[in-house]
C-alpha cells in the first residue's frame, strides 16, 4: 500500500487546514463612530516679537466633519506676568480668536499666566481657565549658508552657525522661510532638537535643513532669501509638540497602543463643572538669521 500524499492532495489539506482555522477566529466587531463630547480647546501663546499674539479658543468637532471648529465668542481673555495684566480683544473677523495690541513682546526669564473667563456648557455661569508658561531666554543666530547636502546625494543644506543661551531651556525649534514664505508651517514640519548634543552651546555649521533642487517648492534661484528661525522652548511644550506628531503618524508598531488625548497644560480653575480640556498655551523667544542664495559653484 501506497501511504505517500500526492502534492496536490497535500496542498488541498493545507489548503482545508487554514480555511477552517481563520472560519473558527472569525467573529463580528461592531465599531462605535458615534463623536465624543465637544471639548473645549484653547491654543496660543505669546513670544519675544512685538507683534500682535493670539489666543484662540474653540470647542472640538467630530472626526468625521470637516468644518473648521466653531470658535468661542465673548469671553474675557488676559495675559499676566509680575504684576501686569496684557488684556486681549476678540477679533470682529473671527469669532473665538483673541488679540494683543500690535506692540506686546514678551520678557525672557518671566513667567506668564493666561486667564480665560468663559461660558463653555452654556448654562449662563462663566468658569475661569488658566495656564502658566516660563518664557525661555534665546539662543542667537549669527549666520547661515547653503551648502551641498553633507547627507543627501545632490541635495542642498542650509547650515548655521550661533550660540544656545547659558541658562538653556534644552528644547528648540527651527523654521525655515523662503522668501518670506514659511516652507515648515505643518506639525509635520516642525523642527524640535535638544541641546544635549550641542558642545559647549555653540551652533558651528549646523545642518539645519535639507533641501531637494527636483521639488518645486525648495528649488532655489539665485538672489532668493533664506531665513531661519530659532525658538527657545520650554520642555513642556516641546513634549507637546512631540506627543502630537506622534499621534499623527499613528503608533509603531502597526499595532502599538491606542492613540491617547494630549497632554494639555490648561486647566479649569472653576469647581464643580470640570470639562474636557485640550490645547497648549506657552511662551517662547525667537531669533532669525538671513542669507542669499547665490548659487553653488
């Protein structure tokens, strides 16, 4: 008697073998899409430009509706430090964004308090927010240039040369302008790197951007300027920013942990009503250097 399997009788056991393994897993998962509450967000911060510095506030919107979210009229917002008050006013353009004058900046080694009185669960009674940022003292830039990518094969670098502040926040960011145009402007985009590997707090010939010559829009032309932009931030925010790019690419791996709300430094002062809170308020300085583009010879 024969007791070899032929290969085509083989494989249809195989074949039987795993139908019959992934039939037995399969079971019925009802997902639940129904949105959450509405949560109340509140973003802003204030920086050593004079500029006008917003505050925007907004209650959240489902994941699947793609309009903007409805910003939160009338209330009374302010900024703090010492014993000043910085009062903002509610833009007449955009209902929920709320402006200094055009002539604030902010103080390095101060502390800054943001105060929001408002009425979210719309029952008639205003809960006060607040949150509390350090505004970090700045590194200084002194010069860039570009250069042929040390890193990427027929690419093009912008590098910088500076110093990170003495008393250091440890966390700081870059954003590159073309033009006058911010080439970084998404979360994506956003540059954050510590000072931990930065000997003796000097910047020499750091490669700060890498740019493509085949991608239209960092393709240079001679006599285009460039200009970068360092922020000293605080660690917390730079925790934020992190946490939030993170859930925006996803977990890794593939089937890591549940995405997680943010980590929010706003927080209800009120008692009784405690709402769901997300959004960031902080206080950063800047400092920017500029270049022209001449071309590589």
């Amino acid at each position: 008697m024969n007791t070899k399997i032929r290969p085509l009788a083989l494989l249809c056991l195989r074949a039987f073998a795993l139908f019959f393994l992934f039939s037995a897993c399969v079971e019925r998962i009802d997902i639940n899409t129904e949105a959450s509450p509405p949560r109340l967000v509140i973003y802003g911060f204030i920086t050593t430009d004079t500029a006008q510095h917003a505050i925007r506030i907004t209650r959240s919107t489902g994941y699947f509706v793609t309009e903007k979210p409805e910003g939160i009229p009338q209330a009374t917002v302010s900024i703090g430090y010492d014993d000043k008050t910085i009062e903002l006013k509610e833009s007449p353009m955009e209902p929920g964004l709320y402006l200094t004058s055009s002539h604030i900046f902010g103080i390095p080694g101060k502390t800054y308090t943001l105060h929001a009185s408002l009425d979210f669960n719309g029952d008639g009674d205003l809960e006060d927010y607040e949150a509390t940022s350090f505004l970090p003292f700045p590194a200084t830039l002194d010069s860039a240039a570009v250069t042929p990518s040390t890193l990427v094969n027929d690419f093009l670098q912008v590098v910088i040369w500076g110093n990170l502040p003495e008393e250091s926040s440890n966390s700081f960011g870059l954003h590159l302008y073309h033009n006058n145009v911010l080439m970084n402007d998404s979360l994506q985009g956003f540059r954050i790197f510590q000072d931990d590997f930065v000997v003796n707090k000097k910047l020499i010939a750091l490669p700060a951007f890498q740019l493509d010559p085949e991608d239209e829009d960092e393709k240079l032309t001679s006599g285009d300027i460039l200009t970068v932009q360092i922020g000293s931030f605080t660690t917390e925010y730079a925790d934020f920013i992190g946490n939030a790019q993170q859930e925006m690419r996803g977990p890794v791996p593939l089937f890591g942990g549940p995405p997680a709300n943010i980590e929010t430094n706003i927080r209800c002062i009120s008692p009784g009503f405690q709402p769901e809170i997300s959004g960031f308020f902080t206080a950063y300085s800047l400092d920017r250097v500029s270049t022209v583009y001449v071309g590589i010879r």
